[in-house]
C-alpha cells in the first residue's frame, strides 16, 4: 500500500538514553492496533539535533517536531495525529512566541540558522539502511570519481575547494591528499579519526550512528584518489552504537559490491577495518592512533617523518577525521566552488558543533564558518537559561579556551577564534554563565588533560601537574602572589617544548583564563574571594536572622549536623567548621534565609 | 553491482524517501474528523492509498485534515494539484475514491459528478 506517513524517531546516542526505544515500540504497538502498519513507516533515524528535548520525533509530510515524548503518549499521537491528522499541540516544539509549530521544523530558529551539510542526511535517514543513504544520492560521487574522473582531478578539487581538517588543526586536506599520492610504494592507508576524546563533543559519534556511509563513501573516494587499498576507522569502545552501525553498514556495502573488490566492477578494490580503541585522549593524536592501530601502546612519536611518508605499519598514510570524510562526496558532486562559496574564504564549508553547558538547545548543530558566536549561543543554543548572565564559551575543548562576553561577535573560522587564545578545535562548544568560576573550570580541564598526558615527555607528564598542583592551590584558598607568573611562564613552557598537540594545548584553558579573566586569579589569591561562589574553601554559609523563621527544615537536611535550633525559636546556628559547603539548606530553606558569602570582605 | 544498477536503486528507494522530501506534486486531504470516519473516511483513505500504490504514483501524498462542518457531504476529499484548481469532493466512498485516483490524479480530469466545490 502506498505509505502516507513517515514517522522518524531519533535513535542518536542522546535519544537512546532518553528511551526513544520504548517510545518506537508503543508507537508500533498502537499504529498495529488501529490497522495502520501498512500505511504508517517507522523509521529510526539519527540525531536530530536537539538532544536536550530527546526523545524527539519528525513526521512527515506535515513536518511536525514533536519533543519529550514518553511512550503513554503513543495513544494519543496516534489516534489523533495519525489517524485523524490533527497533530497533538501539547507536544510541539514551541518556537519563542509561543507559536506552535504545526507545519514545518525549518521555521524553529534552531534548524533556521543552520546549513546542514554533513549532518543533512542525520535525522533523515534509516542509518541501517544503506537504500535510503543511495536514495539521497549516497555513493554517486564514488561511482563518478571511479568511472570519470582522474586521481589528480580529484586532488586538485580538493585543493581548490580549501577543505581543512575538521578534528582541529584545520591542514588543507588536498594538500594531505596530495602529498599522500605523490609517496611510492605497493601499500598505501587510509584512516579515519573518529576516537573523539573532548568531554562534551559528539559530532564524530552522532555522525557514525547518523550516516556511516557517508565516511565510509569519502575514504573510498580518497583511496582512490591516492592510490590506498587498505583503511581504518579508529573509534572508541565508548561508542557502541557508533561501532554497532558503522559495522553494519560496512557489511552493506560489501554485499553491494561498493566496498571490497572490484568496486562497482570498475577493477578498484578497497576495504575497511574497524580498529576499536580504548578511550584514551592521547590516541587522537596521529601518530599516538597510528600507533594504537598498529596494536603498540598509544602514545606519539616525533615528527618528520610524517605520517605521509610513513604511517601505520610504515606505509604512507592520510589520516582525516571524520567529519572530513563526510564533506567529501558532497564536493566531488557539487564541485570545489560550490563549497567554497560557503562560509569564509580562508575557511571554506561548514563546522559542525556539539553544544553544550548553560544554554537552552543543547545538542547537534553544522553551521557555515563565519557564523558568530553570538548566533551560534543566542539564535540557534537560544541563549542562557534561568536569566543568567554570560561570562564565557568555551571552544575546543581542554585543548582550546575561554573566551569572554565582549567577543561574542567574532566569526568562527581558524584563524579569528586562534587569535583570542582559543582553538576550533573539533567542535566542541561549551558555555558558562556567572555561576561558573573561571579558575575553577580551567583546574577541571587541566585535570583532565593532566589525567590523559601519556607521560612519554617531561613538560607535559611533569609541567601540567605542577600547574595543576597551582590551581589547585589556588582555588583552595592558598594561592600565593607568584603564582600567576609562575602559571604564565609554566604554560609557556609546556606549550613551546612539548612533544605532540595534547601537551601542546594542555595549558590553554589556563592561558585564556589568565588572558580574560586574570582578576578572579587576583580575587581568589589576594581576597579569599571566588565570585561565583563555586570554590568550596573559599565560601561559607550564613543565615540571616532577620528573614530566618525558624522552620527548621535546614537542620533537617544538614547531613553533618552543622546547624542547631528550636523549630520556631529563632535563632539558628550554622557551624562553618562543621559544615561541608554542600548546600542542601540553601536548597531547603523556603524562605531564602540562607545567604552563601566569598572573600574576607564579608 | 555497476553504476547503473547503484542508479536504479536509487531510483527506486528515492520514491520511498519522497515524503520527507514535501515536494510532492499532488496531495490528497481527507477529512478524518468524527463525522468523516463515521461515514467511512478510513475506507476511503485505504482506498486512496491502495490506487496509488496499485498505479505506482510517487508524487502523491495522502494526508488528513479535521471536520471542516458540512457533516452531510462527509466523507469530504480535497484534491490538490500543482499549477491547478483545487476540488473537493463529496460523499466519497471508497470506489469514488479509486475513481478520483484514475481520472483526476492520473488523467488530470477532475470528476464533476460528485464535486463539491472548486477554488482557486
């Protein structure tokens, strides 16, 4: 029968976890029950973006978004929207004047701004279905390139397009092609980078559960490209249904004859590997991934030699990352001045980010470069939530920095967010307001990267934990005046003489924060005082008599017995050796008679 | 598998995909409000959906819509086409229906005999 409704439940990651599963299987459930199954399709798409409002679901052809769907909504949605096409309103997403929105999710200001590129088919597609991927013109570009056009033709495409890598650095990618098919020799590798260690970053992950093939199509069209038969994705075990689709979708196209040998019967053969790493953040660094593929312990080694001239197993290697890989069939159809005329001229194309912390949207977003970050934070994050205030975005993840409010409307690209200290890094976007403190947040990245040094080279295993110890120190209420310069100087250190770009990087959330926010240093090491009231040794408690009631519900909650008092016989006593800072009462108190205070001033 | 096989499947997975696509040539409304489904709506909307399959019509999405308050003429069917008057039939039944498929969709001859209303 011809189907009139296609039902899209995201099953990205961030869904999954949310129970779209459950939410798929009631609405089977109910469609069977009113004899809908041979007009209704379910189909399990992945991430849509918006993971902060998951489980979400997208019908067509009215469009409908709908957003928090439990399963006991299945009853409703499918008797009246499905069956008598009256969309359930309650469950719409709101657009910001509260107009419901019934007939498209293009007019949601968070899909609006967005220009989706590489995530165009997320969302869209069945993942496990490789008829869908080709339904959308999926490895046309793989059969032109092997039936048209020449390895050279294609690098020189890429070269003219700007292409940059997309896991941070941002080299040319044709350049890489290039020198990758200039080396001799009978083995040539390809890899894919998709061991994605930054904390908040899920752009790699969303697009291997979202569109594998689409990695797997732009590795093959490289191969070809210069002269590789054997390739590698390298994810990590944190991601199993990464793996679980990846896989699958490998094996589709073996049977398809799109990737073995003989691909499309044109005489080029090609195959892929999943190598499963075990989550170390070191390992996305080439030649520590190299390494890791080659079953050795990951850590990096100096470069010369490059990877180029010599990669995994001592075969000439190009590496990109995946978010690279999913650019390129798109450019081999639509040709390099097509991309090139998206975004900036020094940074051609789109950037797809994982936004997180205090802002609205969480989730999954691809934007042309040269968006604002005040667009990308406002119009499409939809701002901070509860009123606050903004204080700082963090891009690139521990190996990149904050950057302040009086920034916000510099363009992403390369080069601008290098400028301000910060890095694009992989995509991995994280904003803070006023309750977060600068000093505390640098020690947390700094504790991680410090974690993750493989400890192969002095400044980075010695020199982030001497700056750790520092920060520590410092949010502890024992900084000393040196201490700032001796930071600076330390960062400097390990920046310049570090072996490969986590140590590299490791001290420019420490750097930035200096840079832009140096007075809550000051603050902390001179005052006792942390602003945001975050640093636990620097704040304590207080209730104020005048507004306290004597409701006793503090003491109740206290898990240590700090505070003493009658149940309405004022006053309360709260004891600050006693108390842990763990801020239960001010919680509990309904009468905002707790008040929290920093700093020797008070 | 050649380019050309990978082409025709494409070819044919497209059709399935056009749904999600919103540029279908011809939608087909069906009144599916109380009064609508007690007059049979749901055999109508099945028949709709069965003619177009059986016709192999890729550009043709089915949806519903609500009461629109003339119970009398449920079940009521808008048909829209691309470029063309819109019509809206009444009293449809399902072998009405399977005849709107052939010479209104197929054709392009709206079926003046149970018209209700053109506009547009």
């Amino acid at each position: 029968m011809h189907c009139r409704l296609d039902v899209l439940v995201c099953s990205g990651a961030a869904c999954v976890s949310s129970h779209s599963a459950d939410v798929r299987l009631a609405l089977a459930r109910e469609i069977e029950a009113h004899g809908l199954s041979d007009e209704i399709r379910l189909v399990e798409t992945g991430c849509m973006g918006p993971c902060e409002l998951g489980p979400v679901l997208l019908v067509y052809p009215d469009g409908a978004f709908y957003i928090q769907v439990k399963p006991e909504d299945a009853v409703e949605i499918v008797e009246e929207h499905f069956l008598k096409g009256r969309p359930v309103q309650r469950l719409l997403w709101e657009t910001p004047d509260a107009r419901k929105i019934t007939e498209q999710k293009k007019l949601v200001p968070f899909f609006e701004k967005q220009h989706k590129i590489v995530l165009s088919n997320c969302g869209q597609i069945d993942p496990e279905n490789i008829d869908e991927y080709i339904a959308t013109g999926g490895y046309e570009a793989l059969g032109l390139a092997l039936t048209e056009k020449s390895p050279q033709e294609l690098i020189e495409t890429m070269v003219s397009s700007g292409l940059r890598g997309r896991g941070g650095a941002g080299f040319p990618t044709g350049l890489k092609w290039r020198f990758v098919a200039q080396e001799s020799g009978p083995t040539k590798v390809v890899v894919c980078n998709a061991d994605e260690g930054d904390p908040g970053a899920f752009m790699d992950r969303s697009l291997l559960e979202g569109d594998p093939h689409s990695v797997i199509e732009g590795m093959e069209i490289a191969s070809y490209a210069v002269g590789a038969t054997r390739g590698y994705v390298y994810v990590r075990a944190e991601y199993p249904l990464a793996i679980r689709r990846l896989n699958h979708a490998i094996d589709q196209a073996r049977a398809h004859g799109l990737l073995g040998s003989d691909i499309l019967e044109t005489g080029f053969s090609f195959d892929i590997e999943v190598r499963i790493g075990a989550g170390a953040f070191v390992c996305g660094e080439e030649t520590a991934l190299i390494a890791s593929i080659e079953g050795e312990r990951g850590v990096p080694r100096t470069r010369p030699p490059y990877p180029s001239t010599s990669g995994v197993f001592g075969h000439p290697t190009l590496i990109n990352n995946a978010e690279t890989w999913g650019n390129i069939r798109h450019i081999v159809l639509k040709g390099a001045d097509w991309f090139s005329s998206i975004g900036t001229p020094d940074s051609p194309g789109t950037k797809v980010f994982a936004l997180s912390g205090k802002v609205v949207n969480t989730g999954l977003v691809e934007v042309p470069m040269g968006t604002t970050l005040r667009e990308l934070i406002y119009d499409i994050g939809g701002g901070i939530p509860g009123g606050k205030a903004f204080k700082a975005v963090q891009t690139g993840g521990p190996s990149g920095g904050c950057i302040p409010a009086q920034h916000l409307d510099t363009p992403i690209d390369y080069e601008s967010l290098k400028r301000l200290g910060a890095i694009m890094g992989s995509g991995g976007v994280i904003v803070m307001d006023e309750d977060n403190c600068m000093v505390n947040i640098a020690k947390y990245f700094l504790e991680f990267t410090c974690d993750e040094s493989c400890g192969k080279c002095v400044p980075c295993r010695a020199g982030t934990r001497q700056m750790l110890d520092i920060l520590v120190r410092i949010t502890e209420g024992e900084g000393r005046p040196e201490d700032i310069d001796r930071l600076r100087s330390l960062g400097q250190t390990i920046v310049e003489t570090s072996l490969c770009g986590l140590g590299q990087s490791a001290p420019n959330p420490v750097l930035s924060t200096l840079e832009h926010f140096g007075d809550e240093y000051q603050a902390h090491i001179d005052a006792g005082k942390c602003e945001a009231k975050v640093c636990t040794a620097l704040i304590r408690f207080v209730i104020d008599d005048e507004v306290c009631k004597a409701c006793d519900k503090c003491r109740t909650v206290c898990p240590v017995s700090a505070i003493s008092g009658k149940p309405g016989t004022p006053p309360y006593r709260l004891d600050s050796e006693v108390c842990v800072r763990c801020g239960r009462c001010v919680e509990a108190c309904p009468f905002g008679a707790i008040r929290v205070e920093s700093g020797s001033a008070n | 598998m050649k380019l050309e096989e990978l082409r025709q499947i494409r070819e044919r997975a497209a059709k399935e995909l056009s749904l999600r696509k919103g540029d279908a040539r011809v939608k087909v409304v069906v009144g599916m409000g109380t009064s609508g489904i007690a007059a049979g709506a749901r055999d109508v909307m099945a028949a709709f959906l069965d003619e177009i399959s059986v016709r192999n019509l890729s550009d043709v999405v089915v949806t519903q819509t609500g009461e629109r308050g003339l119970a009398s003429s449920e079940p009521m069917v808008e048909v829209h086409i691309e470029g063309e008057q819109t019509v809206t039939y009444g009293q449809m039944t399902a072998e009405r229906a399977r005849r709107v498929v052939v010479e209104h969709l197929v054709n392009g001859n709206a079926v003046s005999e149970f018209a209700i209303e053109v506009r547009g």
